[in-house]
C-alpha cells in the first residue's frame, strides 16, 4: 500500500482555493500532484500559485494521468457526474464536491461504478463537522431534550441583491436547495435517517429576479411524532442569524450564529493553528429545561471543535486500508433524492411520500 497518494483537482475555484487545498496540505499522506484550470489569469494563476503541481487544461488530459491516484471534483454542480464517472472507470478515488449530483439517479450510478471498480468514492459534505451541528448532535444523544418533537435548522442570510457568480444562475443543480439545502439535509439524514414525508416551498424572496433563481427554501420533513423544519432566506435582517431551535418533551436548545471554519479558512487560517474553529463564550447556545418545576434558561458550552480537517484525515486512512471513507456516498445520495422530491412538492404544491 502506498505511503503517499498523489491528488489531482479539477476546478481552482473558492472551492479548492478555501477548502481543500489548505485541508490537503495538512495531511502528509496526500501530495497536491496536479491542478485542472481550463484558464489563468494575472491575479488567478495555478501554476504561480503551486509551482510544484502539474498543471492541465483539461480534466480528460489529467485524468488519462497514470501518476494521479485521486481525483477531487471541485467544478459546478452539472459537470460532478460526467468527471467523477471518467476518473472512476479510469480506476481513481474519487472525492465529489457537494451537491453530490443533480439527480438521485446519477448518485446511484456513481455509487455502483465505483463499487464495481473496488474504488473510494465520498462526498465533500464538511458540515458534517460544524462545532454548532456537533453540540447540537451532543444535546440530542444525551437526551437532554427527551423525545424531539420539533427540530429547526436555518442558514439565513440578509442579502437582497444576487450576486454574479455561478451560484445565482438557473443552472441544473443550483439554487439555494442545492447549495444550501445539501448540507442542512445532510445534518438532518444524519441525525435522524429519512423522512416519511415531504413538504417543499422552494422560490425567490428578491423583489427583483428576473431569471428565476431560486434563492430561498423551507422545507418540511415528516417524521412519525417529529417534524423538521430546513430553512434557508435571502432576506433576513437580524443582529444574529438562528441557527437551530429543537423542542422536545423535556426542553429546548436555541443557538445563534454560523461555524466559523469557513471564514477562518478564508483569512488564511488552518486546523492545527491555536484555537482554530473554536467559538466564543457569547455565541454558545441555550437550554431551557425545568428546575423545581419552573423553565430555567442558561448557556450551554459549544463542544471543542473535531475541524474540517478530519475529512481529509480519514479520507488518507481509507486510501491505506484503515477504515470507511469519511462520508459514505449513500447519505448525500439520499439527500440529493430529497431535494429532487422537495422541488417535485413545491411545483405540485402538495406533501409528498418519500
């Protein structure tokens, strides 16, 4: 088994920029070996960037690359499909950057190429290892609430004018739901396995959109006893953004406020520097609960952060026969397949079995 494993990447995007390129090299058995731009720019270089990488400009060239034992799709959503196929017939592991795929259908038939071909294959849903989605996991696993009855998780923003890039286009897998959508359906496939049935009201909250871009979501998931509530806006104007609100027969959980990893990547900052991902005293969550017989509300800690950087450390151990890869591709499947139902809810204007 191989020590180290050589990656190639296609797309240098935010993506690759933010996320996987400062996770990658901090995992000694991974080795940045190649880089997929279609076209540079004065400021936007790969090759200046990582003068040690090969550089292509074009996926099928570094795919055909016998030396690349890894592939990460890290492109828009509509082209995951076509490149995770190729470099998984051409014999690679795979990693899939989220939304896994536009259909279910495409998941599925990623999922048994890559059995078939006895190759790894994951997605790149890293909000699995948020802190806020960690503690609220702790608090349900405890039972501190008691039997969940209700469970809100929001990703809410205040922006009420689209930006230009790709993410506010009508493109097949865009719009919020897929964006957004994927990684709080993800924390709730997780936490909770699948639905028996499903509500979707999937629009536009922006006064002016005239290419009908989706760009907010709620979403209402059917459990028996329990219903879950995925919210995602454009237009919510408030000093601290929910983030989740569970109800359940003995208390409530409310927490403010976003994970911070992303923004700490994007200043430059990496898992391993001293008190990455690590959230501050004032934006911890609450936990209402009875004491002698009356509600009582104080602070409950956010737990110490596991950091994005466990998905690439496991990932590596996979690669040597050490254990699953760090998301199986099955959940983001199952959730792409949600989202193909929530859309299918909203148009009909009806619930919908799972």
């Amino acid at each position: 088994m191989a020590s180290q494993f050589n990656v190639g990447i296609i797309g240098y995007g935010m993506s690759a920029k933010v996320f996987h390129l400062p996770l990658l090299s901090i995992v000694p058995q991974l080795k940045l070996y190649a880089i997929v731009q279609r076209s540079a720019k004065q400021d936007d270089d790969a090759e200046k960037d990582f003068p040690d990488a090969k550089i292509y400009r074009s996926a099928e060239d570094m795919i055909k690359d016998k030396a690349v034992d890894v592939v990460l799709v890290l492109t828009v959503p509509q082209t995951h499909f076509q490149f995770a196929k190729l470099a998984l017939e051409s014999g690679k592991h795979v990693v899939v950057e989220k939304p896994f795929t536009v259909t279910s259908k495409d998941a599925d038939e990623l999922i048994s190429i890559a059995r078939a071909r006895q190759r790894l294959l994951t997605v790149y849903q890293n909000r699995r290892w948020d802190v806020d989605f960690l503690t609220v996991s702790e608090v349900i696993r405890n039972n501190t609430l008691g039997r969940i009855v209700e469970f809100e998780t929001h990703y809410d923003r205040y922006r009420p004018e689209a930006g230009s890039s790709w993410k506010t286009q009508p493109l097949p897998g865009g719009g919020v739901v897929y964006d957004l959508g994927s990684h709080l359906l993800d924390q709730v496939v997780v936490t909770f396995g699948m639905p028996r049935k499903i509500t979707g009201f999937i629009g536009s909250q922006r006064e002016h959109n005239p290419n009908g871009f989706e760009d907010s979501c709620t979403i209402l998931l059917h459990y028996d006893g329990m219903m879950v509530t995925v919210k995602a806006s454009v237009l919510s104007l408030e000093t601290a953004q929910l983030r989740y609100w569970v109800r359940g027969q003995k208390g409530s959980y409310k927490k403010f406020y976003m994970d911070g990893q992303e923004g700490e990547l994007k200043a430059g900052r990496k898992p391993g520097s001293p008190g990455f991902g690590v959230e501050s005293s004032d934006k911890h969550g609450t936990l209402t609960t009875f004491n002698e017989g009356a509600p009582c509300t104080r602070l409950y800690a956010t737990i110490e952060p596991l950091t994005y950087g466990v998905f690439y450390t496991e990932f590596a151990k996979a690669l040597s026969g050490d254990g699953e890869v760090p998301v199986n591709p099955e959940g983001p499947a199952a959730v792409i397949r949600l989202i193909e139902l929530a859309r299918q809810s909203s148009l009909e204007g009806k619930t919908l079995s799972v």
